[in-house]
C-alpha cells in the first residue's frame, strides 16, 4: 500500500524499510513535518506515516481524506497531534503504537535527573576546557530523599522502581492506580502532596485538555523549595514560562526536559548554524541548573525497531482488511489509554 511518511530522518528510513523488507509496502520518505502546506505530498496514498509534530488536526485530515488517503499512522503512543474524532467523521483510521520498550523512557528519565543534579553536563564542559576546580557542580544524595511521580503506567512504574533501588521513597499520583506501583513501595497520594513532599518530580502522564499545563504557577508555588522537575512525557503538561519563574526564585532548583511546548517548530532538526528566534527556549538553555534534550529519551534500537515492526504490521493489516489492534478510539476518553509510554 502506498504511505507517505512524514518527518523521515535517515533512522526512519533506513529501519521502516527494514521493517517493510517482507511486507513490501510502497513508502514515500518525506523529511517534512505534515501540515496544511505539505498535505498534497501525500496525493495518492492511501495511508501516511506520521510523529509527534506532525500536525493532524481537522484542516489537514480534510485535506488528506479529498486526496484518497483511508489510515494514519502515527509512530508514537501519545496520539494528542491527531484529531481523533475528526479522522472518525471523515471516514480515517488511525493507529498507534501501543507499547515499546518503556525502558527507554524512564532510563532516560533517571539520566537527566542525575545530569541536573550532579551538573554533569557543566563539568564535562569543563573538563575540556582543562577546568577541573569543583565549584558550583555540588549535587545532593538521591538516597534518602522523596520521588514524585506523575502517572505511574509502564514508564512511570519502572522510573518508580530505579528510584527505590536508589533508595528513596516513591510518591504517586494518577487517577488510574497501578498495583504495580504499590507492591515496589509506592504510595499514591494527592496532587498537593506529592508536589509539596517531594524532592524530585518526574512526570510520565499524557497530555490531555485534563493535564495540560498540570504544572504551572499555581502547582510549582506548592511545591518544595529547591524541587527538580523532570519531563520526558510532552512539553504542554509544563507551563513554561511558569517554571522559568520558579527557577529564577530558587523555588525550583533545577529542570531536565526531554520535551518543550513548543518544540514542533525546533526539535529534530540542526539548527545550529541559524539564529534560534524562540525567546523562551534561549532563556531556559541559559540557567546553568536547566538541561534541555531533543525529544530523544524513547531512541533506543529495542524502540524504535518495535515501533517500526508495530507501525509496518498495522498498514497491512489495514490494507488486508483485518482487525486493527492499535486502533485509536474515535470517543476520546478524559485521559488517552496510555500503557504508560508518552512518546
């Protein structure tokens, strides 16, 4: 079946192709991001490939179906770039991810968290430099100290699990427990306690209209002097602008972001050799407690092979007319089904 993949990079390609070596799928490679502007791309596919940043709304999902397209594919878990209920009416499937190794994640989670608070990033710049005096990279001992976790699903589980192995005590929050949680030790508590006890907090919840912006001025006021906050889950849970009061403050002692709230217009791209007009990402990159990651906390090869194999298994299983078991719902509940992965 013909499928436009939008937002290719080389490992899109060369491991989608991998993936696609038996199925035999004709797929266009596309580098752009899919938006009203670069929908006619996909002119004559009945299915397009997209990721996080691309841009399915209503607009673009009318314009897709005008030209024949019946399936999007989406290479992630979190599906809040597609308007689900718009493909619906138009007569669009959509797929998803399900589950990928949601090691991945919360790996990645623990080393921003140890990168933020132990200034590893600022002494490796250091070093090279032949600077090797310890002033100003002191951290403090995970062990002993208090882990809150926003939205205990797989990803969030296994960060809760590392963080007793650190030896510190896990508090929870989710409106959906997981026994999981409960039987390494963790205990659910409120919102307001969990973001006042907590010495560290990490979040690993999709973003819905329910959690967006679910940290914010209000939230960090509450929250314990000197917290950090890890994000690697989607950049609008944080109001960003918020936080980088709270850092000027000292209310928020440090920030790890895999993810930015507007990072469609930056991410997965070399910008380097450009004047970057974002105002508020140069302010961020700027405080010496931030560290700010490209969206890179889910690429491990155990991932992304599984998302290509997911992604390849359901465009045929479209095309041969069979069950598509990583169908979204055209209903959108309150919070998306997320087995705990939000990349």
């Amino acid at each position: 079946m013909k499928t436009a993949v939008f937002s290719t990079r080389r490992y899109d390609k060369s491991l989608l192709a991998q993936a696609n070596s038996e199925a035999g799928h004709e797929l266009v490679f596309l580098q752009d991001r899919l938006t009203r502007d670069t929908a006619a791309l996909a002119a004559g596919c009945a299915a397009v490939c997209v990721f996080v940043n691309d841009n399915v709304d209503a607009e673009v999902l009318s314009l897709l179906a005008a030209q024949g397209t019946r399936l999007v594919a989406t290479r992630s878990t979190g599906y809040n770039h597609v308007d689900a209920g718009a493909a619906a009416r138009l007569g669009i499937e959509v797929v998803r991810v399900t589950d990928y190794s949601p090691h991945s994640v919360a790996e990645f989670a623990v080393g921003l968290l140890l990168a933020v608070n132990r200034k590893i990033a600022r002494a490796s710049v250091r070093t090279r430099e032949g600077n090797f005096e310890l002033d100003g990279l002191m951290g403090f001992d995970l062990h002993g100290k208090t882990v809150g976790v926003v939205g205990t699903g797989k990803i969030g589980t296994i960060f809760a699990r590392i963080m007793r192995g650190f030896g510190c005590t896990v508090l929870g929050h989710d409106p959906y427990p997981n026994p999981v949680f409960a039987a390494i030790g963790g205990r659910y508590v409120a919102a307001e306690e969990l973001m006042a006890r907590s010495d560290v907090i990490s979040l690993h919840c999709p973003l819905t209209e329910d959690t967006r912006h679910i940290v914010n001025a209000q939230t960090l006021a509450g929250a314990k002097r000197g917290a950090i906050l890890v994000n690697t889950s989607r950049g609008g849970l944080v109001d960003t602008e918020a936080a980088i009061q709270a850092l000027k403050t000292a209310q928020l002692g440090g920030l790890a972001i895999d993810v930015y709230e507007q990072e469609a217009s930056l991410f997965f791209q070399d910008l380097s050799s450009t004047i970057i007009t974002d105002d508020v990402i140069q302010r961020l990159v700027s405080f010496p407690n931030v560290i700010v990651t490209g969206h890179q906390a889910f690429f491990t090869e155990e991932a992304i092979g599984q998302i290509m194999q997911t992604t390849i298994a359901s465009i045929s299983a479209f095309e041969q007319g069979a069950a598509l078991v990583h169908r979204i719902p055209a209903a959108e509940p309150t919070r998306q089904p997320q087995p705990g992965h939000e990349k």
